[in-house]
C-alpha cells in the first residue's frame, strides 16, 4: 500500500483479489456474476496489523492447500460482518453462519472458506500471530466460530473497530503504532474473555506491565526500576517475571523503540524531521546508542532504512528481514 492506505472504487473481483492477497496471504475470489461484480475496498496498514472495509456485491473467498507456502506469514485474520445477509463460513470441518455484528475468525496458515452475500459490508483484520503472545492458541483454536458482539469486550472491539473503518485515512505515524497497540490488546481481550480457568498471577502482572509500558513508550525515563516502581514490585521480581516469558522486559521494550522508529523512519510523513527528532519520539535520546541499536537490530542505519524505502513499502508492515 502506497503510504500506508489502499482506496480502490467499483473493484472487479480480480482488483478484490489481488488487493486482498497483498495485503494478507494469496487468497481467491469467486463471484457468482463476474460480470457485474463490483465492489469497494478502502484498507491501511496500522501498526503492525492490515485493515480493510470491503464493501458490495456477494463473493467467496477462499484459501486453499495448494495457495500455503512456508514462505506466507503466519496471519490471524478477523472479520466482523455489517452485511444484512447471513455470511458462511468454514475452517477445518468447523462452520457457522455469522449475522450482522459477529466476528468470524480464521487462522490463514490452514485452509478455509468465507462467503458472502449480496450487500457485503466486512471489515477485515490481518494480524501477525506473534502479536498475540501467548494467546495465539487461545485464539486461533476459535477459528470459524460465530463471536456474537453484542457484550462485553466485543461490544468494544466492534465499535473500536467501526471508528477505526471510518478514520483509515487520518493516521500516521506514532498515532498509527498507538491504534495497533490497542487493536491487538482489545482482539485480545474479546477472544479470551470466556476463556477458561485462570491466568498465572505472574503473567497477568506481566501483560499489565507491558499494557503500561506501551502507554508510555515516549517517556525516556520508562525503565525496568519506573516499570517495576509504578506496579509496586522490586526490580528484582520484574526480572523474574519477565524470564518467565522469554525475553527480558529491557530487550522487549528496546524492540518495541526500535520497531516504531523502523516504522517512522519507513514513512515519508517523516522526512523532514532528523532522525535524532524521530527517536526522541519514543524515547531514545542517545544517537550514538540508537545507530548501534537499529545496525544490530535490523542490520542497516538510519539512513539506509531512508533509502532503502521503495514505493511500495508500507511503512506499518514488518519487512521480511525483520
């Protein structure tokens, strides 16, 4: 998507499928009158996550076996469906029939099948599995199955969502990384609200901990002792906590820096600020620290991520070589 955004009017099913395969994985589409197939697709990257409106006359989209390479990126994808028709989808031997305000999702790393009637109204999310941390199974196991969101946290993610369709076009930049923040954590939250059994104390205090985290990623004073600190815990234990997943909390905070400069750097919006300016945006004043930072984390510097920029890069979807 040049820029981040993708506006295509009156879209035959050929323009449907070819925007849909770029912006998630290949995928086909079916119209049953090609002929008078028609259809609108406004879709932006945000954060790391793809986000389209598609909008017209009934289609299939389908995944196939043959369509899976080892190559495609591992996507979740979500729809949430406006349409006054009934739409069927099935995934795995799993089907159902989402209505007007369900979610259906669908685990693009295995075939399915999505069909939609006349009057097509879908808003369509494609996420990186390793977004969702620890839930992508949680998640993913719920593929093809009709989410009401009428309650709770779905009621918030629908209408998140909705605003989110009808301002692609406004965001940029650190408010785009923001949204995508919140995009993920609110899927997040609808998908596990009725999962069973409690979480690990100490994991619920570490998601709290990067939920605070990501809220104050542009303050250069967020550190392990201001983390630990503002959650009435000792270092000590935040150290602790954090081993337990994995990757300690200075190397998980210092990805997510160098991921929304990449992404700054990445968008033209920004060319007039120095590179120096982009960094302090979120939290990094030192230059020196953060040439050394982006050549080890990414393998290029400031400017070669500049120059590098081709015209059809967007600037909120990880390269290959990240």
């Amino acid at each position: 998507m040049n820029g981040g955004a993708l506006h295509v009017h009156h879209a035959t099913t050929g323009e449907l499928q070819t925007a849909a395969s770029t912006l998630l994985a290949p995928l086909a589409v079916i119209a049953p009158r090609p002929d008078a197939f028609r259809a609108d697709i406004d879709a932006a990257a945000v954060g790391r996550a793809a986000v389209a409106r598609i909008r017209g006359c009934g289609h299939l989209v389908s995944r196939t076996a043959g369509a899976i390479t080892s190559t495609d990126p591992e996507l979740l994808k979500l729809t949430l469906h406006r349409s006054p028709e009934p739409a069927t989808a099935d995934q795995g031997g799993q089907q159902s029939r989402a209505h007007a305000g369900d979610f259906v999702l669908f685990d693009m790393t295995r075939p399915y099948r999505l069909a939609v009637a006349d009057g097509c109204d879908v808003i369509a999310i494609g996420i990186p599995r390793t977004e969702l941390g620890r839930h992508a199974d949680t998640v993913s196991r719920q593929a093809a199955r009709r989410l009401p969101a009428d309650t709770g946290a779905q009621a918030v993610l629908s209408a998140f969502l909705l605003g989110l369709g009808r301002h692609l076009d406004e965001l940029a930049g650190g408010a785009q990384a923001h949204v995508g923040d919140a995009l993920v954590s609110l899927l997040i939250a609808a998908f596990t609200e009725n999962e069973p059994g409690r979480l690990d104390t100490a994991t619920e205090l570490a998601d709290r901990i990067r939920v605070y985290a990501l809220a104050n990623i542009c303050d250069p004073s967020l550190c392990i002792e201001s983390a630990a600190a503002a959650h009435g815990i000792s270092p000590r234990q935040l150290h602790r906590i954090f081993h337990r997943t994995g990757l300690p909390f200075a190397a998980w905070l210092r990805h997510e820096r160098l991921e929304r400069i990449r992404i700054d750097l990445l968008d033209p919006a920004h060319d007039g600020r120095t590179t120096a300016a982009v960094a302090a945006r979120w939290g990094i004043h030192d230059p020196r620290h953060l040439a050394r930072a982006l050549k080890k984390h990414y393998g290029r510097t400031a400017r070669d991520l500049r120059l590098a920029r081709g015209p059809g890069m967007s600037p909120g979807r990880p390269t290959r070589e990240d």
